[in-house]
C-alpha cells in the first residue's frame, strides 16, 4: 500500500485553536507514520493587541515571540513518539505557510481555524482561509 501522507506541516501560534491543530497534526503523522514539522510565523509587523505581547527590549523579537508559543504546545510534544523537527521563520504568515508547504514537498498541512483577536482577522483576513485556497497541498483546518 502506497503511503499519501508523509509530511505533515503545521503552523502553531499559541492559540487554543492551534493547540488543537497540533493535536490534530500529531494524529495523522502517527496512523500515516509521517514525520511532522512545527511551523512558527513570526509576523513581521510586531505584536496586536490581545495575540502577543512585545517581546522585551534587550531581546530578540523573533526568538522571544517563538519561545512564549513554543512553551504553550511542548508538554504534547512531549507525549508523542512521533518524528517532528521545529522551523521558526518570519513574516507574513499565509504567505510563509503555503511557501514553506511548496519548498518541502509537504503532503498536507494542519491549521487551526483562528488564532488572532477579531479585530485582527477584520484587519489583516483569514490566515486559514487564505493557506486553504494557495496551498499547494491538502489542508485541514481544525476548529
């Protein structure tokens, strides 16, 4: 039997809903036996109210931002014996999202269906809906 899945990319922000999405992620990769990668955006425009909070002055912005999302989702890491690597990058997400899904060869992508405040959504847009119809592969999208 021919293997469909064996890479899976998805994208995590600390959100509830992408917890989820990393939950959900974890349960592909292990019935398809596929290795998983965990995918950090850090947004280029700097934090929004209520999303993330500004990373300190003597820090680097990009790293500290990773590092708060990154401590939310490690414990279920932690619980899985599912092969996975980590890939902090910055930017606009959607864009990095279905740029990183193309250069891997990803054969699906797991995204969880918001994580920013309203506001957020009303002034920049889906970053799931807009992964779902530019991403070169399958996406799921977890609510």
């Amino acid at each position: 039997m021919k293997r469909y899945i064996k890479k899976v990319l998805v994208p995590v922000d600390g959100s509830d809903s992408s917890k989820r999405a990393l939950e959900m992620a974890i349960a592909v990769s292990e019935a398809a036996h596929a290795s998983l990668t965990i995918l950090e955006v850090v947004e280029e425009f700097g934090p929004l109210p209520g999303y993330y909070e500004a990373a300190p002055a003597d820090q680097d912005r990009v790293k500290w931002v990773s590092e708060q999302r990154f401590e939310k989702v490690h414990p279920i890491l932690d619980e899985t014996d599912v092969k996975w690597d980590r890939r902090v990058v910055e930017g606009y997400a959607a864009d990095q999202i279905c740029d990183i899904a193309a250069e891997g060869n990803y054969d699906m992508i797991v995204i969880g269906s918001r994580g920013m405040t309203p506001l957020g959504r009303f002034l920049i847009g889906s970053v799931s809906d807009r992964v779902v119809h530019h991403a070169p592969c399958s996406v799921t999208v977890v609510r």
